[in-house]
C-alpha cells in the first residue's frame, strides 16, 4: 500500500506529501468504518488505525522538531530596529537605556509611533506547522500540541526579555536597591514593557493566529502557555516597586509606570484575549491598580511630610528654605503628570471631578508647606527676620504658582491672597524692625522749658523747645540704632530682586524724610557746638546708599572682597 511505505518513511523529505497519505488514511478509515461488511474489514480497520497513530506519532516529532528549531530568542538589536525612530537607543546607551521621561512631556507622541512587531518564525513555516497542527488535533492530540508549543515558545520568549536586560527581581531584591540604581531599572523596565507587548507578544499573537486558524480557543490557551513566564518576569518588577516601602522621590517614577499600563492597557486586551487569557488580563489589571493606589497614598505621606518636615536646616539669613524651593519643584513636576493624574484619580471613582481633585491636592501640599514654615519661622529670636522669612517664603510660593501651570488649577483668588499675605508680612517687618529707631527722630520728648543750650523753632516759639544734650543723645542713638540695624539685615537676603528693591524703597520712603526733617529742625542745636559731625554722622544719602545694602548678598560679597 502506497500511503502505508510513505507513513513509515517519515514526513522529513516530503511533508506535503506525508499529511496528503494521513488524508487517505483518514479516508480509508471512514470508508471502512460505514461499509456494511465491517466484520470481514476489522482487520484492515485496525491495521489502518494502527498506521494512522505512527503517522501522528511522526507528525508530532515532526511539529516538535520544527517549532523548536525556528523558535529561537531574538537579539536586542533585532527588537530595537522595530522600535519607532525616537525610542531607539543611541549607540552608546545600554540596554534599550532610560526611556521614561519621553512619554508624558510630549504629549505621548510614543502612543501614536510606528511599532513593526519583529518575524518571530519565517513566514514561510507557519502554514506547515498549520497543517502539522491541524493533523494532530484532528487525531484529538490537543495537549501535545499545547505542550510543544508552550515548551519551544515561551523558552524563545523569555531568552528574548533575558537579552534585553529584563530580571526577575522580589520585593526583597527592589528593598535593598540604592534609589539611583533602582530608578534606571524602573526606566528601563518601562522600555522593556512597550518592547514585550508592542513587538514580542504583537508578534507571537500573530504566530499563534496563523498556526491555530479555525482552532480559535487552543491558540488562545497556547499563547497564554508561551507567554505566560514572560509576562509574570515583566509584572513581577512593577508589583514589587508598588509594594515597596513608600517614599515622595518614588511618586514620578510610580506615575511613569502607571502611565505605561494605561499606554498598554487596550493592546493587552486584545492581544491577551479570550478566556485562557484572562489571569494574564487580571494581573496587568491588578498591577494598574496596584501603582495607582500606591501613587495615591505617595501623595498623602509627602502632605504629610511636608508638615512634620523638622530638618534643622536653619535659613540664619531668612531666605527661601530648601524645603519651600524642594516642594515647589515637586508641585511643579506634577503639573507635567497633569493628564495621568487625571487618569488616576478617576481610578478610584470618587464623586468630584478628577480635575479639582488635583487642585485639592495641590492645595493641601501647599497649606502643608505654610503650616510647616510658620514653625520654621519661630525658630528666630529677631521677630523682624521671622516676618523676612516668611514673606521671602510665601513669595517664592506666590511667584513660582503664577509663572506655572498651577496658576489656572489654584485659580487667581488663591494667588490675590497670598500676595496679600505678602505684604502683610513686608509691612510687619517694617514695624518691627524699625518703628523703634523711628522714635528717635520723633519730636516727642525734646521739649524743656527753654534757656541756654536750647532752639527756639523759626516760628518764634511755637515749635518745642529742644535741650542741646537731648538732641545730642538722639542723634547719637540714632547712629547706633542705625549701624546696629545695618550691620545686622545687611547679612539678611531677600533673593527676588524686585521683592529687594520694593522692600529698600518702603523704609526709605519712611525713613528718609523723618531723618531730613530731623535734620532740619534739630541739627543747627548740634552744628553750633563743638564736634557736630560725632552727632550728625550720615547725610540723607549716606543712609539711602546704606539701605541699598541690606538683603543683598552679593553686595555683601563685593564689600568683604
């Protein structure tokens, strides 16, 4: 019998030639199996059974031996030229290098890029392993064939992820990390994701269409079985930075990662379809979730920290605190996580809109931030330099919000308040620090009965009469007060140039015509007497060139040099 010599030869030389002889089996068998004389075919029946099992035997070497053969792991190389242009490494960057950051910046230009999943099996091969498949499970083989598939294909799989740069890591592993290593592992892994489900598992899914086409729900369940290691080496990474120990630099990359998920969130779903599917389906899902609750509560232990900051970081000059400068750079890195923010918010379903909700909790950061430098601010015995501190703090607040996007989310009322708060802190500092030295050149307290030593005003008696010593005492206190306040604010910054300026010009406007008038009206007293320039030491400008040097560090610098 033809069909038989060719069966035992084996389906190496001639595999179409093999599966066309199993068809005549098949036939025969079914002629047989309805002839009205089966009893005198039994035998034949069995024979032709019996060679039918070898040949399937054979085919299933056969799928064996080709799948395993064409299944071999891609190089890093071949996956990155079918990356789109802007997410290849450049020639020196390792491993597919830190590819994070390109995402929410841009506006997620890498969604809409051009991916080209990679030829995982030569075109080719995929109708012969079809029919290899389609004999096998027609003879009722359906686990060999899931077995076979699974053992060459996820083996081909995760040798590819393994290349790349991909490892399996517990949470143990990620706990012990330094946070620089562990943050380039986190870039990296989000390149690798956008690699193991736009290309490697794109291009598997297609391998898998082809071979099972007609057998819908065992080429869902064999692409599961190949891909399934590959995606639990993958998810393992983000479930143990989600359940890591919680920190506020963690809250960027932790929205990254959660940025991917939702990137990859519609082609997991349809490439990991159908019931044998859906533990991978969950997983991906729960891992989505998983970020964004840890995100969520990242958010409300740095408020948290943010008020309870008690870093002895003292600020002796009463400038911007590095914890005001540090949480405005926070907030402002959130502002470029808008449209993700938004996203997560929305996760967890609650009743205001995900757009105010970022409001409220940019609003609480920065009531925190308040809150923790009125504390900071008590640290100082001079009340003057307290109400420096915070209106330079309050002011870096107010300035960075309206020159950010933070300004249309905290709205203009917040901005219109603070700057109120501002000023209310610029005008306490003025009283502080120099409604006392204003005493001195007040007219109160220089009256005496006249005589000797003593000015009459021009308006012929009018005008108190001063005592020469009184006067003297005055300009003297003065003098001290004076140096005493210069030689003290001019170690103190005010680091907003216009904020400097405005400060200088507001006690100047005070100062200044009290210290003329003074002048005026008591200098002549001194002048007449011995020494006069111990008394009147400062012209009106000598003091204004000195307040030009109060809050400037630089000036301070140029004086020492």
């Amino acid at each position: 019998m033809q069909a038989e010599a060719r069966i035992l030869k084996g389906p190496h030389e001639d595999l179409e030639g093999y599966l066309t002889a199993i068809d005549r089996l098949r036939g025969n068998i079914q002629f047989f199996s309805r002839s009205k004389n089966y009893k005198s075919n039994e035998g034949v029946l069995n024979q032709t059974n019996n060679l039918l099992a070898k040949a399937i035997a054979k085919l299933e070497e056969e799928f064996k031996h080709r799948i395993a053969s064409y299944s071999k792991p891609l190089e890093p190389e071949c996956l990155f030229e079918c990356l789109p242009v802007s997410l290849r490494p450049s020639p020196e960057g390792e491993s597919g290098g830190n590819h994070h950051s390109s995402n929410h910046a841009n506006g997620n230009s890498a969604d809409s890029a051009v991916y080209t999943p990679p030829t995982l099996i030569p075109p080719k091969i995929l109708p012969l392993l079809h029919n290899l498949a389609d004999q096998m499970i027609q003879a009722g083989h359906h686990q060999e064939v899931l077995r076979t598939y699974k053992d060459a294909r996820s083996l081909a799989l995760e040798e590819s992820l393994r290349k790349l740069g991909v490892e399996k890591l517990s949470k143990d592993d990620v706990q012990k990390m330094p946070w620089e290593a562990l943050e380039a592992k986190i870039g990296n892994w989000i390149h690798f994701m956008r690699i193991a489900v736009k290309l490697l598992f794109a291009g598997e899914r297609k391998v898998c269409d082809q071979i099972f086409e007609g057998f819908e729900t065992l080429g869902d369940q064999c692409f599961a079985e190949a891909t399934t290691g590959s995606v639990s080496m993958l998810l393992s990474f983000g479930d143990a930075i989600a359940k890591s120990k919680r920190s506020p630099e963690k809250l960027f990359v932790l929205l990254d990662m959660y940025e991917i998920m939702r990137e990859l969130h519609s082609e997991i779903g349809s490439l990991f379809k159908g019931k044998a599917c859906s533990e991978i389906r969950e997983s991906a899902l729960s891992l989505t979730k998983s970020l964004a609750q840890t995100a969520q509560d990242t958010f409300g232990d740095f408020e948290e920290a943010v008020e309870k900051d008690a870093t002895k970081t003292a600020v002796s000059d009463g400038t911007v605190h590095p914890l005001t400068s540090y949480v405005i750079n926070y907030v402002k890195f959130l502002f470029d996580y808008q449209s993700t923010l938004k996203q997560l918010f929305q996760e967890f379903e609650t009743r205001d809109g995900s757009h105010s909700q970022l409001a409220d909790v940019t609003l609480r950061i920065m009531q925190a931030l308040q809150t923790n430098l009125d504390g900071k601010s008590k640290q100082y015995r001079d009340p003057a330099l307290t109400h420096l501190f915070l209106m330079n703090n309050i002011h870096y607040m107010v300035r960075s919000v309206r020159r950010s996007e933070a300004k249309d989310l905290l709205g203009d009322d917040w901005v219109q308040r603070h700057r109120r708060i501002v000023q209310q802190h610029a005008n306490q500092y003025k009283r502080m620090a120099w409604s006392k030295i204003l005493q001195y050149l007040s007219v109160q307290g220089l009256t005496s009965s006249g005589g000797s030593g003593s000015l009459s005003g021009a308006d012929g008696g009018s005008s108190s009469n001063a005592s020469r010593a009184m006067v003297k005492e005055r300009f003297k206190t003065f003098n001290m007060q004076f140096e005493e306040l210069h030689q003290k604010q001019s170690q103190w910054t005010v680091p907003d140039t216009e904020l400097r300026e405005s400060l200088r010009l507001a006690v100047a406007e005070v100062l200044l015509p009290a210290y003329r008038s003074f002048v005026k009206r008591f200098g002549p007293l001194v002048e007449s007497g011995k020494t006069p320039q111990k008394y009147i030491k400062y012209t009106a400008e000598d003091l204004e060139h000195m307040l030009g040097e109060f809050f400037d560090e630089k000036s301070r610098n140029e004086t020492k040099r």
